[in-house]
C-alpha cells in the first residue's frame, strides 16, 4: 500500500503529481516570517555591538593622539584581530571563553528570568557573593571528604546561599510593596561586608598570609577539557535549557511570563503574584549563587575577604544584550567571555590595554539602553522598539505586589 502523494494543508494530489508553487509557497512564508522574526529579535544587538566597536576604535585613535604617538588607523583593526585570536584562535583559547562565559551565562540567567517575571534584580553581584562565600565555607569544611561528597555539598550550600539571598528582596517586594532595585542595590553591599567579616574573622583559614578562607581541596571541580575547563562550564550550560523549559514549556514559567505581562490579569486568572515573585526572585538568587560557586570551586579554590568580580553587574549587559531569552544570554555570554579571554593577547599583541573590553561592554549596554540610536543609524524599521520587560524599572513602587 503506498502512501497518498499530498500537499503542504493535506490535500490528496493526482498520482505523480507535484505540488503547485502556490501550494508550497506555506513553507517559503515560514521561512520568511521566521527569518524576519530573527531579524526583528537580532537587529539592534548586532547594531549596537557594531557602534560599541566604532566607538572603541575612535578612542584607540584618541589615546594614541593623546599620548604623542604617530596616527596609526590600523591599530584598532590589529587591536580587534589579536582580541579575536586570543578568544576564538585556539582549542586553549575557546576553553577559556567558555570559562570565563560559565559565570555570565548563570549571573545573566539570574537577570533575564527576573525580567521575564518584570523584575529587574540588580542583586546578582550580592547573591553571586553570598553564594560563593557558602560554597568556600562548607567546601573547607568537607575539603577531606571524597568528592564524590565534597562537591555536591559544597555546590547545594552555594546554591542555598544564593537561593536566601534572592528569597529576601522576593519576599520584601510581595509583602511589603518594596521595589526590587532598590532592595538588591542595598543588599549588594551588605553581602560584600558581610564576606569580609566572616573571612576576616570566624572563616579564615589558620596561618594564611592574609584574609582568606581555607582550601576547598577534593571539593574543587575536576579539569575535563583543555587546561582550565573545569565542571562549572557543563553546570552553566546545562541551565541555558532548563531555564529555556522552565519558562516555556512548564507551568511555573507561563505564570512568571503572566506575572511579568499582566499582573493584573493574572490574579484574576488565580495566578499567586505574591508566590510568583518570591519563586522567581528566589531562583534567581540560586542562579547568580551556582556563578559564584563555579568560581570558587573551578577557578580560585578558596575566597578571599576582598573578592573583586563585576560578574553580577556584566550580567545586566549580558540578559539585555541576549533578549531576556535563555539561549540569547547564552552568546552574549560567549561574546563577553571571548572579551575577558582575548583582553590579554590584544594587549600584548597591539599594545591596546586590556581596559578597553569594559569600554566595549559599556557602550554595548549605553546603545541597548538607547536603541533609538542604532535604529536611526541603521534604517532598522522592522525591529522591536526594544526590551518590552524593561518597563519593569519604571513602574510605580509596589505596582506588582498582590492585593
């Protein structure tokens, strides 16, 4: 018995016959709509990371005029390529983007679910401290234990601690009507106290030259991939799909999605606001705390009381750069990691100082926040005006929290 020749809607078609091109022109026109929908979602991005590049290129050139060096208009390119081979040139070299990118992808993800749920946490430095610090205490003190143990203690007490540290501007914005930025703001610098306390005093390792808590020895993660590419990479990519799930294809992630639309149309579909912003804040403070943790268990091995990261504030670069979207924050990571891994072999390959990365990543964000500006300089018609849960950081104080 063979099977019916059909077209595209599941019309029966003559024996030998070929489907008309009006019959196949569905399939062109879903080509086409998800090629404009791409277009729509990548346009002011890639515009906006070309401009940052003009603008890094005209402050190489401004620098060298100001220093009393000849004009050299190849500089920037020489200073682009060196920083490209020094992220992307080599195996080594993409080893270490993926390591540095490990962070951002879990401190980004911890910024776009909030935004998702119209919270915009500016906490993710706090929790990915607080995480960090719980992750280098409990890894001291299960350092002798076997790893089959050590690491997974050592990773759940990182994630808890970040999980507390979310809960508690969670809970402050439902039941008290306490806005979100104004709380983690706050609580950035009291976790950065309250890591210095606790390494400087109570957790400080015996002996150490200076403040700092003990090794995490058989709690460190494993290298599996070329010199440095320890387990908090797989960790960090893991969650690009399960936060991907989480707000499309389970339950718990179409409630944060409403929240974050409609709060009022979601309590009146018997969504839980309250417990929808708390959940969230909270995950996202379990996020940002797995950052820290990778970054004491896979790259230092202890936390000193003086931890300096921008992790959690390249973050917000990074959710915004990505759309919110799990797997967009996944290369804007890569593209900020390739960044950090590059610094060095530009610096040492064009002489351009290893500084003008955070240049280039703040022009990125000042030209998401204006996108006006990429638009106008690109002709971009057919994009979206920008991030629709942007408009979380204007509204009024308390707006979301359930009645």
């Amino acid at each position: 018995m063979t099977t019916p020749n059909v077209d595209l809607d599941g019309t029966a078609l003559p024996a030998g016959a070929a489907p008309t091109p009006a019959q196949t022109g569905g399939a062109g026109r879903s080509r086409r709509n998800l090629l404009a929908r791409a277009w729509e979602l990548l346009a002011v991005p890639v515009g906006a990371i070309i401009l940052a590049m003009v603008v890094g290129s005209i402050v190489i050139l401004a620098s060298e005029l100001i220093v009393g060096k000849p004009l050299d208009f190849a500089l920037p390119i020489n200073a682009y390529v060196a920083l490209f081979q020094g992220a992307f040139g080599s195996f080594n070299a993409w080893v270490s983007t993926f390591m540095s990118a490990a962070p951002l992808m879990l401190a980004g993800l911890a910024v776009g679910v909030g935004l998702k749920a119209g919270l915009f946490n500016i906490g993710a430095q706090g929790q990915f401290l607080i995480g960090a610090l719980c992750a280098a205490g409990v890894g001291g003190m299960v350092s002798g234990m076997s790893p089959i143990l050590a690491i997974p203690l050592a990773v759940l007490a990182g994630a808890l601690g970040g999980l507390a540290y979310g809960f508690i501007p969670g809970a402050l914005k439902a039941y008290t009507g306490a806005h979100e930025v104004v709380t983690t703001i706050m609580l950035n610098y009291i976790a950065i106290f309250i890591l210095a306390y606790l390494v400087s005093g109570p957790l400080r390792a015996e002996g150490a030259t200076f403040a700092r808590t003990a090794d995490v020895g058989n709690a460190v993660f494993p290298i599996l991939l070329g010199r440095n590419g320890h387990l908090g990479i797989l960790m960090a990519i893991a969650a690009i799909p399960a936060c991907w799930w989480l707000l499309w294809r389970a339950v718990l992630g179409f409630e944060i999605r409403t929240v974050g639309a409609n709060p009022e149309a979601a309590r009146y579909a018997g969504i839980r606001a309250r417990r929808i912003i708390v959940l969230t804040m909270a995950l996202c403070g379990m996020l940002a705390g797995l950052a820290g943790t990778g970054e004491v268990l896979g790259v230092v091995g202890y936390l000193p009381a003086a931890f300096a990261t921008t992790v959690g504030f390249d973050a917000i670069a990074v959710a915004l750069l990505g759309r919110a979207n799990p797997f967009g924050i996944f290369f804007a990571a890569i593209l900020f990691g390739g960044m950090r891994a590059g610094a060095g072999a530009m610096q040492v390959q064009a002489g351009v100082p290893s500084e003008l990365v955070g240049v280039l990543q703040g022009v990125i964000l000042l030209f998401l926040a204006a996108d006006v500006i990429v638009r106008k300089v690109f002709r971009i018609r057919r994009a979206r005006v920008g991030l629709e849960e942007l408009g979380t950081v204007t509204r009024s104080y308390g707006e979301q929290t359930a009645r």
